[in-house]
C-alpha cells in the first residue's frame, strides 16, 4: 500500500449526469467536450453525431445488454481498447441509462411472468396481472450496481451518464382527498444513481447546451451551486477542476472529517443491508468475506463491497 501526500494526489475522476428532454445535445456532449470519449450507445443515436462539426473521433459500442457493457469495461480497465493512435480511452460515456433501466425492467417483467406461468402450469397468463417479486427486483437492479462499481473503478477520468426525463409529482391533499400535482421534471433512471455523480446538468431545450445545475457535491458546490445556469455547458471548468488546475476538492481537514464519517456511519447493520439488496442472506455475507480473508472493518467499505458483488455475479 502506497501513501501519498493530499499535494500529490492524481486527478480526480469525475462522474457527470447529463439529463433532459429530446433534442437537449445529451448524446453529444461528451462527444464534444471531453477528451478521447467511447460511447455505450444503447439508443442507437450516436451514429447521427458521426461528422458533425466540433464532434472530435470517438469510439462506439452499440448494445442494449448490461453483461457486455460490464465486459467493456473490463477490456477497457485491462487496456485493450485504444484509439487507432494508441491514445487511451478517457471517457466513457452512456447513452442512456433510461432505455438501459427499462430493459432491466422488462426483463424482471418476463422472469416473473415465466415464474407464474410455470406455477399455474399453462401459458395463459396475463402479464399485466404478474407483480415482481423482491428478489426479482435485486436481479434487475444488480447488474446495474455492478456497472456502477465498475465505472468507478475503471482507469477512465471521466464518465457521463444520460437521461431522459420524466414529470415529478407531489401529493397534494384537498378537503379529504389526495391528488398527484406536477411540480417539474425529474431523471428517468434508476433511484439512487443521481446521488453518485459529481455534478448533474438538466440539458434544457432551446439554446445549445444550455443547462442548469440540479445536482453537485464537494467543493464543486462552491463553483456551480445547484440551480447555476449556464448559456454554454461549462466543460473548461470541469475539466480544470478534474485536473487539479482549478480549485481543490479538499484539504487534509476535509479528508480527516469525510473518513471519520465513513467509519461513524458504516456498520455491520449497513453491509448486510447492501448485501441484502445484492440478493444475499447474512450467511452468505460472511462466508463471502471468509473466502477472502476478510472480516468486516468500516474503512475496508469499497473492498467489502466489492467482494460481495462478485460473490452475487458467480451464484446468480
């Protein structure tokens, strides 16, 4: 284990929600604004941004198929993919994680629906009628942490995630009834995921690459506080920032504060709960520690973790 000084940290990686409605330039921000990009195109919409004016090469992988995305990210975390220059792959960008939840979601529908149809004994089901089941919730949702975990550890220094929008309803309770009011927008995505990135832009329609700041963290907020707009995306700020060349993201008090939280707020209660979610009983929570040597320590929580993830993926 390597200790360095906070003076001569690497930069940092940065993880970017880029959200809104059609025709907001999603897809081609970071085809246009970051440095050697590869795209997971699941919409099938990055070819349209192939010689447009401003957009630099990039890389392209079409799928709709989380496994081979995880397996992507893979070959790219050994250094397989490259540009034809021999430039390394910077980053990583995918387009959308809307369609890429929803066909997580139908494919919950269908193993539920396989399940009743097999309990009924005939095929005369109907659909609409079938409820997932919990664990059939943590099978759609599993992969989906795993790609998460893995982009955060991919060599990559930036990645970007994009999404459609949908409406944001309130409960509004009126002389004894409770109605849905509209009250905006919000990402079309699995919940929690905009919690994990850095900073999250609404892409707003009309002027190009308008957007608004609805999410932000760290010393980030010091420099485009949530409901900062801008008139074009701010691409050299966080590229300056990611670089170290702007504002620091935080001192030795900062890490000292950020860690002892970490181990305040992490517990046993907590990893069985992540386990839990990962589809496990406590049983085999331990017993996948025991195989590797570990017994639960709050600031091992990124390695705990990551072997409970790969515990998952082999007993699927």
């Amino acid at each position: 284990m390597q200790i360095i000084s906070s003076a001569d940290a690497p930069s940092k990686k940065m993880a970017i929600l880029l959200w809104g409605p059609a025709g907001s330039r999603k897809t081609e921000t970071p085809l246009r604004y970051f440095p050697h990009p590869l795209i997971i195109d699941v919409e099938g919409k990055a070819q349209h941004a192939v010689g447009v004016e401003g957009v630099q090469e990039f890389l392209m992988v079409q799928t709709k198929d989380v496994y081979e995305i995880l397996d992507v990210l893979e070959d790219l975390s050994l250094g397989k993919i490259k540009f034809p220059d021999g430039s390394p792959v910077e980053t990583v960008s995918i387009d959308s994680s809307s369609v890429l939840w929803s066909v997580r979601q139908e494919a919950g529908a269908m193993m539920a629906e396989k399940r009743a149809q097999k309990r009924a004994r005939n095929s005369n089901v109907d659909p609409d009628a079938v409820q997932m089941s919990m664990l059939d919730w943590n099978k759609v949702k599993r992969p989906l942490k795993r790609l998460m975990t893995r982009l955060n550890n991919s060599p990559v220094n930036y990645f970007v995630i994009t999404a459609r929008e949908k409406p944001l309803y309130q409960e509004i309770k009126q002389g004894g009834r409770t109605e849905l009011q509209r009250i905006g927008e919000q990402p079309d995505l699995q919940r929690g995921v905009e919690y994990e990135v850095d900073v999250a832009f609404r892409m707003l329609p009309g002027t190009p690459w308008q957007c608004r700041v609805t999410r932000t963290r760290g010393r980030l907020e010091e420099i485009m506080p949530v409901g900062t707009e801008f008139e074009e995306f701010p691409h050299e700020t966080l590229v300056k920032y990611a670089t170290g060349a702007g504002p620091q993201m935080q001192d030795d008090l900062d890490i000292a504060e950020d860690q002892a939280e970490k181990d305040r707020t992490k517990s046993r209660n907590d990893l069985i709960d992540y386990g839990k979610e990962q589809g496990l009983t406590a049983e085999q929570i331990a017993e996948a520690l025991k195989e590797k040597g570990l017994k639960f320590e709050s600031d091992k929580w990124d390695q705990m973790t990551a072997v409970l993830d790969e515990y998952a993926a082999e007993n699927e």
